[in-house]
C-alpha cells in the first residue's frame, strides 16, 4: 500500500510512547509481580467460571431418559397444533372472530402501555439523571427505585394489576405501563446523562436558560434516542402483553390459556401463528420508523 | 468607561493541581482586537472561559461591561451572557439540528421562552441569523444539518451564532484553525469591522502570529498561566514570541503545526 500523506515529523516518531514495548527478559521486579497478579487472576477467574457451569448443569438434573417418551407423547399433541387437514372451515371463521378481539386487545394492551409508560417516563427520567436539573441525592434516589423496580418480573405486577383493576386488558394495560415506565425511565435517565455537554455550554454562553438548554441543546440529542428505545420496547410489550393475558390479564395470552385448559390445540395453534405474525409485524414496522430517522 | 474586560490577578486551578492560570491582569477596552497566543495549555481557553463566567475562577476578579462575573446571579450572568459572542474552540454545534437552528442560539436571549420552545423566532432575528451566514460564506446553508458540514464549515456557523448575538464583546478561542487561508483573512476582516463599527472589544486566542500582527491591535503572551508580555501588535518581537512559544517542560506541547 503507498502511502500519500506526509511522512511524520521526526520529534513525534522518536516519542517513546509510540515506541513498541519490547519487554527484556529481566524486566524489574514490580513488572514482573504485576504479571504474575494477571496470571493468577485469570486462573482465578476461569476455574469460577467453570465451577459455576458445573453447579448449574448438576443442579438442574436433566433426566434425559425422560426425552424419548415425551417426544413421543408431544409430538403426537403438537401435530394437532397445526390447523391441517382439517377442512372445516365453518370452525376456523368462528375461531378468526373469536380470536379478533383478544387480538386486538393485545396489540392495545403494548401500545396504550407503551405510550403510557413513555410518557410517565420522561418527567421522571429528568428527575433520575445526574444532569444538575435536580440534586443528586434525589437522583440517587428516583435511580435506585427504579432499579430495584426494574428487577421484579412483568408477571408479578400483572397479578397485582389483576387484583386491583380485575381481570381484563385494562389490568394488562397497566402493568404494562408501569414496566415500560420503568425501563425507559432509566434508559431516558442515562440518554440525559450521556449528552454532549458542549451545545449544552453553547446555549448557556449565549445567554439561554435551562428550559432552552433543554429545549435547543439536549432534546436534539436524545430526542432519536427516546423514540427509538420507545419503539423497542413496543417490540418487547407486544411479547409481554401476551403472557401477561396468561395470569388473566386479557389478550390473546388469556385465549391461549383458556385453549390449553380445555385441550382445544387447533385453537392453541391458531393463537401462537397469530402471535408469530404480530410480533414480526411490530418488530419489522418498528424497524423500519427507526431506520427512518436514526 | 471605555474598558470592556478588567481582569485583575485571576488564578484558577482545576483540581487543586498546580494553577492553570496565575495571576493574569488584562483589560480589554472598546475597539480593540487583543490576541492570546501561547503553546496548547498555556491556559487561553480557561481564561476566555473566566470572562463569560463558564469557568469560576479560583482567585482574583474579573469585571465585564463593569460588573463582577463571579458576584452574578444565574439571571444576572444570562443577562452579562447575552452581551458576549462566545465562539468555541471545538464549535460546540448541535449537530442534530439545522444550521439555522444553531445561529438562531445566538438569538435565544432575546425571545420569549415560550416562544422560543416552539422555534417561533422574530422575522428579524431570522433574517439577522440569514445575513451571518452570508456574512461567513454560506448562504443558503440554512437549512443543512449541521453534522453534515465540514469542519471549516461547522467552524464558521459557530461564528456566525456569536455574530448573531450583535455583541458588545466577542470571545473567540481559535476561531480560524480550521479555515484555509482566504477564508481565515475574511473572518478576520468581519472581526475587524465589529471592532471598529460596533466599537466593540474582541478577545481572541490564536497560533497563528501573523495574523494577529496584521489584525488585532494588542498581543497578549501567556505561559504556564502568565503573561510574559503585553504589548501593541507593531511592537511585538520575536524575542517576546520565542519566549512565550519555546517548549521545555512536560505539561506543554503545541499540538498545532
Ligand atoms: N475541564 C477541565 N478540567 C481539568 N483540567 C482542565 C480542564 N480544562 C482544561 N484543563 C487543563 O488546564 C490547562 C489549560 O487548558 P486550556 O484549555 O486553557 O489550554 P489552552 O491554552 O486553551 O490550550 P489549547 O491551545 O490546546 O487549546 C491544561 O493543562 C488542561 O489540561
Ligand atoms: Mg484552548
């Protein structure tokens, strides 16, 4: 390869610190007990990485004797999952319109739940940054609730959901809000916190208050960042919103559980194809919006 | 009152480390052109930075347009700010935004908050912001995304933004690296007529000497945080400029070539 650019100044190819690093065989002392510290953490690090694999695999005690015979047994189940052969499509239209609504009460539960979600979000979001909008010991604080929100499953605010609001979508709903109010709340807390802070110096220089700092300086900034992961976690609610339907939450989830109970698999199949279908179809529109403006 | 800057005996230190800036005492009057020159950390940005307040100073004051920065309230210093175009040594644009949208910054102090939130400007502060961007070249750059420029380019709409501020005083740190020869004499020319039409008073960091000789009125060397000397443009030696420009301790290197 030719090289076109001017060659470097001398002084800058002598600095040392671009010189490679050959190392003599007798480096000094302090050298050598750091590689030896290396050494011996990274022994350390790979015989607790391998114990821990070993307490996971013996832990769980796969019985793979068990595997042939429940083969069998599911294999000759799923066959019924699949709507072949069956020829009677008089079942299959009163199935469409029984499954419509549960559908549609599906895709609301991700979107109304996303959008909510979002919204509460974003105020709060302000309040968890470490931006200096609020004191630090309020952002510590809103962080580590949020954190420790973060960490308790989306099926255990659906059953607390369900007991409040009763059984239905609108409890789904709200579990859903909350879980992606969580979520983006943090995520929108660190997009505030990783802004450039030089446009932030160029609104203030010029005279501007914080709301125009915000306005001018960071929402610019975040603003892709904040539809973006609000369109993910849409993905990701539309997934939700259907187990959350299994603790009886509405939606589709709810249909499929009631199918599974009463051994009805046609049905139990229908329901996974129409969610493979939904899924895909967020996940493929959502991937489009966000290529369109990142 | 003619002087612009009076900064008295400013010191300023980071992190409790050895000081950035000790003991400069400099005013800048109406009208004139005064360039820092000294090697890369010498300390020019921070002690442009004490003037608008971005940086606070550890010791010493620093009066502008005669009131102390330091003494300021949040609004008093946006009030001080608005009467200083600040032209950053890294530009500091948003670059998610128009180039429009970057001069009008120059012009948020000036509109209503409200207003401003829905990028609702007066028809003058556009046609102001319009009329800088010509001013450095690039007419009908308006609507560009400012990430889409070139770095000569993003370096004259940061110009212009502080142009758009009709400013009594004019900070600007390094404000032609990264223009090419031509381009660098017209925005010294620009500077110039602010100097002398405005009567405002302009305080620039720069390496390159000779334009400072032939535009700027007083010359300013500061090293390791000192001024070694102070003197008008036509007087300056090359002895004083070997001074301030020679490079025999660790902290300093002049990056620029
Ligand atoms: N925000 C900061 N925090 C800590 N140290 C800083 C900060 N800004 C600058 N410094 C240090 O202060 C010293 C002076 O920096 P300054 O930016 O004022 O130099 P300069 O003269 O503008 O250099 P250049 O010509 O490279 O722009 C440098 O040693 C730098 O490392
Ligand atoms: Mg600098």
């Amino acid at each position: 390869m030719k090289f076109y650019g001017a060659t470097p100044p001398a002084s800058k190819m002598m600095r040392p610190d671009n010189m490679p690093r050959t190392e003599p065989v007798t480096g000094n002392m302090q050298e050598r007990m750091q590689s030896v510290r290396q050494n011996a953490g990274a022994w350390f690090s790979t015989v607790l990485t391998g114990a821990i694999a070993v307490w996971a695999f013996h832990g769980l005690q796969f019985n793979f004797s068990h595997l042939s015979t429940g083969i069998a047994r599911q294999s000759s189940q799923l066959v019924h999952l699949f709507p072949l052969n069956r020829g009677d499509w008089f079942y299959d239209l009163a199935l469409m319109r029984t499954l419509w609504d549960p559908l549609q009460a599906t895709m609301q539960m991700a979107i109304v739940g996303t959008v909510v979600g979002a919204l509460l979000a974003f105020p709060v979001s302000f309040a968890a940054a470490r931006t200096g909008y609020f004191p630090r010991p309020i952002s510590n604080l809103v962080k580590t609730l949020l954190n420790v929100a973060r960490a308790v499953p989306t099926l255990v605010y659906a059953l607390v959901a369900v007991s409040l609001v009763g059984l239905g979508s609108p409890a789904g709903a709200s579990a859903i809000a909350f879980v992606t109010f969580i979520s983006l709340g943090k995520l929108y807390a660190e997009g505030l916190e990783s802004v450039a802070p030089g446009p932030i110096e160029a609104v203030r220089a010029a005279g501007g208050n914080s709301v125009q700092v915000f306005i001018f300086a960071m929402l610019p900034q975040v603003l892709p960042l904040y539809l973006s992961t609000m369109l993910y976690s849409l993905e990701y609610n539309i997934k939700d919103s259907f187990i959350v339907g299994i603790v009886g939450a509405g939606g589709l989830g709810f249909s499929l559980q009631n199918a599974i109970n009463l051994y009805k698999w046609q049905d139990a199949g229908v329901i996974i194809f129409f969610l493979v279908v939904l899924v895909n179809l967020v996940d493929y529109i959502s991937y489009r919006v966000r290529k369109s403006f990142s | 009152m003619t002087e612009v800057i009076a900064i008295e005996n400013l010191t300023h230190s980071y992190q409790a480390k050895t000081p950035v800036l000790d003991g400069v005492t400099l005013s800048v009057a109406r009208g004139e052109i005064v360039a820092v020159i000294g090697l890369s950390g010498a300390g020019k940005s921070t002690l442009l930075r004490c003037v608008n307040g971005l940086v606070k100073p550890t010791g010493g004051t620093c009066r502008v347009f005669d009131t102390d920065v330091a003494a300021l309230s949040e609004s008093g210093k946006r009030l001080l700010r608005r009467r200083i175009g600040m032209i950053f040594q890294e530009f500091n644009l948003v670059d998610r935004s128009s180039v429009l949208t970057n001069v009008l910054i120059g012009r948020l102090a000036y509109v209503p908050t409200l207003a401003s939130c829905f990028h609702r400007f007066p028809a003058q502060d556009v046609a102001l912001a319009s009329a800088c961007l010509a001013q450095v070249g690039l007419a009908g750059y308006e609507k560009r995304w400012a990430r889409a420029l070139s770095g000569g380019q993003k370096q004259r709409v940061a110009i212009a933004r502080a142009m758009a501020q009709e400013a009594q005083l004019i900070l600007a740190d390094e404000a032609t690296a990264n223009l090419d020869a031509r381009t660098k004499t017209k925005i010294m020319e620009i500077i110039q007529d602010v100097a002398r039409q405005r009567q405002a008073a302009v305080l620039l960091s720069m390496h390159d000497i000779e334009l400072a000789r032939t535009y700027c009125t007083r010359i300013v060397g500061l090293r390791q945080g000192r001024i070694t000397f102070d003197s008008p443009a036509s007087e300056v030696s090359e002895a004083d400029v070997d001074e301030v420009l020679r490079r025999n301790s660790a902290g300093e290197q002049d990056d620029e070539t």
